[in-house]
C-alpha cells in the first residue's frame, strides 16, 4: 500500500523548474536527454526571472527536458558556489543558463536574450526537442515550418496531402474515444 505524500512548492523555485543543489546536481543531470539549467542568485528577481519562469512552464509538457535552477548564494555558507565555480561561471553574468545533454561531456551555453521564445528555440535548435506554444499541436506547427520553407508550387501538395493526413489523425484520436 502507498501512502499519499503532498507536494509542497520549493520556496524561490519557478514552477515546473527543479531546485538543484551540490549534492543532487550530478544524479539528476545524467538521467535526463536535456537538462536547461539556470544558474542565478539564490532568490532572484526581476523581468528575467519573469521569462524564465513562463519557459519552465511552458516546457513542462516536454517529456524529454528538464527545467533545473541552481540558485548561488553570496553570503553565509555560499551555497552552490562550487558549481558555479565548476562551469566557470561569474557572477556578474547571472543569469547563466546552460544546457546539458544525455551522454555529452559539455554543456552549451545560451547566448540569446532571456526570453521565453528565446528559450524554446534554443532547446529546439540544440536538444532538437518540440516545445509549443499552449494549445498547439506539433504535427501542425512542423508543417507550418515545412509551409515556410517551401516554394508555393508545392504549396497546394503539402496542404491538401498532408494538412488532411495530419488533422483526420488528430481528430481520430480526439473523438475515436471508447464511451
């Protein structure tokens, strides 16, 4: 028998990100395809933050990505410095996020504006993984990728094709529903 355990929110932590600290960063890292981690002081602030937090929202849907924050404390015991220190990290950067990779030695770094958008194009484009936007579905916004990058004398072959392939499969499976 199971008992039920409440989930209380981490004080500080974004909603959909997971705290990391020296002792848990490196059993966590590992498990995942991609893991984005934030690097910042220990209760940061601020627009920044704002976005971060709208990204590790929006990318909780992502089965395959973690959203993880490292929060550095200055004063006091200085927590997590040393993962600071271990990824060469100043602190007049932060915020620093970098993202790890399954079975990858080092991370890649972000180098956009800290924006929601930013965010998600930047782990589509180096973990190749899907993050829409809410209410979107994958299938429809790669053929709106594959509509963009193609000439329109291939137009009228894409839409009716695939467009209709696409939307009778997601309507089967919204309505094909056992009562």
């Amino acid at each position: 028998m199971f008992a039920a355990v409440p989930v209380l929110p981490v004080e500080g932590a974004a909603k959909g990100a997971v705290p990391l600290d020296t002792l848990t960063f490196d059993k966590v890292i590992g498990k995942h395809k991609a893991v984005l981690v934030k690097f910042d002081k220990q209760y940061a602030y601020g627009e920044k933050e704002d976005e971060f937090k709208k990204f590790a929202e929006k990318a909780s849907s992502q089965p395959d990505l973690l959203v993880a924050e490292v929060g550095v404390s200055e004063y006091g015991e200085k927590e997590n410095d040393q993962l600071r220190e271990r990824f060469n990290i100043n602190k007049d950067d932060f915020p620093v996020y970098k993202l790890f990779k399954q079975n990858e030695a080092n991370p890649v770094d972000f180098k956009g504006e800290v924006k929601a958008d930013e965010l998600s194009q930047f782990i589509k484009t180096n973990a190749r993984l899907w993050i829409g936007m809410p209410n979107c579905i994958e299938k429809f916004d790669k053929l709106a990728e594959e509509l963009l990058k193609s000439d329109s004398s291939s137009y009228a072959d894409i839409i009716q094709f695939r467009l209709f392939r696409d939307l009778l499969s997601c309507l089967l499976y919204l309505f094909w529903l056992p009562l």
